[in-house]
C-alpha cells in the first residue's frame, strides 16, 4: 500500500474517531483521536500476542513508511504553525512580548540542562550508563512546548488573556531556539566536528533571526499579492502559498522555517485581514484555516496515538519511562516559578498562571519528530540491543501521551477557577 492510501485510511480514521466522540463521548477532538488511536494501537498488540490474528507487523511497517519524521518537520507543520499565527492577535502579544521572550529562551534553556543533569544522576544511581550528553538531547527535545498540542487543546479553552498570550505565544516562538540547542547538542554527539561559541551564534542568527526577516518578507509579499484581487477564491488560495512554497523555500536558504511560518501568519492575520481581504474573504479566512487545521492534526494526533506500534520496551525503557514524565514536569514548574518571581516585580498576574502554564506546556508531535532524527546504533546496553534512540523515543513517547491525554484533559477546572479569579478583580 502506497504513503498516500495509507495517509487516506489514517485521515479515515481520524474522522470517524472525531465523529464518534462528538456523538457520545464530548471530549476535546484531539484528545479522543489520540486516546481512540492508542486503543486502536493496543486493540492490534493484544490480539497479535493472542493468536486472533496479526497485524501489528504490517500496522508498523506501514506507519514506518510514512517517516513521521519528515511528514511533520518538512510537510505539515508549516500548515499547523500557520494557522496559529493568524489567530495571534498583535495587541496582546505587545502587552506580553517580555514574559514570552524570557519564557521562550531563558526558561527553555533552563529546562534542557534542569532535566539533562537530573536525568543522568538518576541514570547513574540506577546503573544505566547513559551518557550526560544524551541525556541534554532529550532535555533539549522535550523542553520546548509544542504549539500543535497548545493551539490543538488549550487555545480553544478560552483562558484569560494574559495567561493565554503567553501560553499561545511561548509555544510558537521557543521552536527556533529549541531547535538551535537541540542541533548543537546533536552535533557534538553524532558529528564529526566540536561547536564553537562561534558556530553556535551563528547558526542562531541564521536559523532564528533568519527565519523572523524571512517570515517578515513572505508576509509583506503575500499582502501585496492579495491586495492586488479582488477575487474571494484567490484570496484564500494565495495564503496556501505560504505554508506551501514559502516554508519549503525556507529550508532551501537554511533558515527557520516554522518561525517564518508564525511571522507570517500573525501579519496577515493582524495587517491583511483588515486592509487587504476583501469583506467576503475576511469573514471565510478564520473558517478555511481552521477546517485545513482540524484536517491535519487530526491525522498527526492518530499518528501520535499509532506511534507506539513501531517501538520495542524493555524493563529498563519502562523504568525511564516513569522518570521522565515527573521529571519533565518539575523541571516546566521550575522555569516557570523562576521566570515569574522576575514578571511579579513589575506587574500583578492571575495566582494560577504558573499552575496553568505548568500544566498546560503540552508536548506533542514536534518533540517525536526530533527524537526520530536520533540515529540507531549507539547502543547502551548491549546484552538487550537497547541503543540511545530507543531510549529517548520512548521517554519522549511517554511524556507526550502523558502530556496530551491527562495534562490535556485536566486542565479545564484551572482555567474556569483563572476566569473566576480575574472576573472578581476587574
């Protein structure tokens, strides 16, 4: 079967899952569509290890097909982190730009070494001898808040404004920071070459700063090109060219592509919208998007769901696996705490945001993807074949299950006690 008949069951799927729930179960969409794909996942496994029949094989050989890896990085995120953008409003990312960006680069790199060191003394206690440098890969994959699972979940819980700005806001941005730890840490355990402070500096500039001009630039074109048409079809097709050809010509020029995706979509959500759409496009643009939206996170999230199809566990996987989630969590508490004992200085916020922001730092596809990029071999315990890729994709599948099905699904009654609290202090 073909990567594209199997994209169309899975997207099949996908949406009788969503129907189903929207019939009787009433949960977020995409908290059922992972939690029915797990069942689903774990339906094949038992009837496999039963002799009922056996499709686990053939299940996992045709998601591996797909290289999850790519089909995400290199395919739809740039859709996803466009639509996130233009739901961004400007005034309120103007009142938050200082939180987001402490949030975005301070707290990220602090998590990644919080969570490395934590996890390799613990690897130590335990006699696993897992390498500190492998250890700070994960902490760099798993620190940035994926803006798929926030925007997908905690966007549509309507959240008071501050709270929602900075949670919306940290998500998008802290990708391209994320992404320079986590390629330089790559490097120094897979490469052939040692970073220099240089090369570091550098490949920020390149990918980060390169990616917001970028983004700046593909915005300011796409509004001239729908200024210049009246036409409401044209319009709406023109704004697929960004996610489209922008994105992939943005890795062509070796910058960041999902930051040039979120520049691009908070201006043509915030400029565009208003002076260059006309008014039948203006009021379809919010429905178009969220339709291409819904459409593919709900193939990613069954995805997400189906993953573990593909993964081996061993005794030592499911210890580290019951580590990670607490330890990922603490180490989100404490670069949140931090972060605002310096905002509570110059401004009053909401008692619950750091609860909020705690729980609600959801991880997603983008944390799977990065962890897929680690290359097989490198093993660790050589007597069960367990290699550093193993280990990492399972603490990283862990802490994404965990994130999306219980933080996801909980967050509900902290968000309405911050309503509460911000309607009694107006």
């Amino acid at each position: 079967m073909s990567v594209y008949s199997t994209l169309c069951f899975l997207a099949a799927a996908a949406m009788i899952i969503a129907f189903i729930n929207s019939k009787i179960g009433k949960m977020q969409t995409t908290i059922a569509i992972t939690a029915g794909a797990l069942v689903l996942s774990l339906g094949i496994v038992i009837a496999g290890q039963n002799g009922w029949f056996h499709l686990e094989d053939i299940a996992a050989e045709q998601l591996g097909e797909i290289n999850f890896e790519s089909f995400l990085l290199k395919g739809i995120l740039g859709f996803l982190l466009f639509a996130g953008g233009l739901g961004i409003k400007l005034p309120n990312l103007e009142d938050q730009k200082w939180e987001i960006t402490v949030l975005a680069l301070a707290a990220t790199l602090f998590s990644t070494f919080f969570i490395g060191f934590s996890l390799w003394g613990i690897c130590q206690l335990l006699g696993i001898h897992f390498d500190l440098i492998y250890c700070l890969i994960f902490g760099s994959l798993i620190s940035p808040t994926d803006p798929i699972a926030v925007l997908a979940i905690v966007k549509k819980l309507d959240a008071p404004r501050r709270i929602s700005t900075q949670i919306e806001g940290e998500s998008l941005f802290n990708d391209g920071f994320g992404l320079v730890i986590f390629v330089t840490l790559f490097a120094i355990a897979f490469g052939n070459e040692t970073p220099t402070v240089l090369g570091v500096g550098q490949l920020f500039l390149q990918e980060a700063i390169g990616g917001i001009v970028y983004g700046f630039a593909l915005g300011l074109l796409f509004h001239y090109l729908i200024s210049s048409t009246d036409d409401h079809s044209m319009e709406l097709l023109l704004t697929l060219g960004i996610p489209t050809a922008g994105y992939v010509f943005a890795d062509v020029i070796h910058v960041s592509g999902p930051l040039a995706m979120v520049v691009s979509g908070i201006m043509i959500g915030n400029w565009t919208r208003y002076i260059g759409f006309s008014k039948e496009s203006e009021e379809h643009l919010d429905h178009f998007w969220e339709l291409v939206d819904e459409f593919l996170n709900g193939v990613l999230f069954l995805l997400i769901g189906m993953s573990m199809l593909q993964f081996s566990f061993h005794q030592e996987d499911w210890i580290l696996m019951i580590i990670a989630i607490p330890l990922v969590l603490l180490s989100r508490y404490l670069s949140i705490k931090l972060s605002y004992m310096s905002f509570e200085r110059y401004r009053e916020y909401n008692p619950l945001s750091v609860r909020i922001l705690t729980w609600g730092g959801l991880r997603g596809g983008l944390a799977l993807a990065m962890a897929m990029a680690i290359p097989a071999g490198v093993t660790i315990i050589p007597e069960k074949s367990i290699d550093v890729r193993e280990i990492i994709l399972v603490m990283t599948y862990a802490v994404v299950v965990f994130s999306i099905l219980i933080q996801g699904s909980t967050i509900t009654p902290l968000i309405n006690k911050a309503k509460v609290w911000e309607a009694g202090n107006k």
